[in-house]
C-alpha cells in the first residue's frame, strides 16, 4: 500500500495592493517605480486586463469612464 498526503485544507491568499487609485492621460509617459515585489507587475497586469486567473480583483479599471473592452485592453501593454 502507499501512503498520499491529504489534500490542502486551506488556501493562501496575500493582499499585494491596498486603496490603489490614479489616472494614465493620453500622451503622457508613465513611470512605475517600487522596490521588488511591491506590486508594480501585478497592477499593470491588472490595468491590462492580462491578471491571472486566480488574481482576485475588486473595483474597476476603466477608460473614459467606461469599462474597458476588448478592443481596448488588446491596445494596452507595458515592458
């Protein structure tokens, strides 16, 4: 016979940003600056519309006012 661990009981969850909020404009350049492992992938993923499935978000992203489409977050990217 063999032995299996039991499955997980629990699962982790980590909150990486708190009350993030700002605005991109048109033509200007945007720079996110932080030390390692602030959240500076994880909000612009977010922004892009390219978070993880297990990511769990709560608010909105939106582009002129409006919620973001498709079309919109295939326009989006970062480096």
């Amino acid at each position: 016979s063999s032995l299996t661990p039991p499955p997980p009981t629990h699962t982790h969850t980590q909150q990486i940003l708190h009350e993030v909020c700002g605005e991109m404009v048109p033509g200007e350049l945007l720079a996110l600056m932080g030390p390692s492992g602030s959240g500076k992938t994880s909000l612009l993923s977010i922004i892009a519309g390219r978070a993880a499935k297990a990511v769990e978000t709560k608010g909105r992203v939106t582009s002129g006012g409006a919620r973001l489409t498709k079309a919109a977050k295939r326009r989006i990217g970062f480096v």
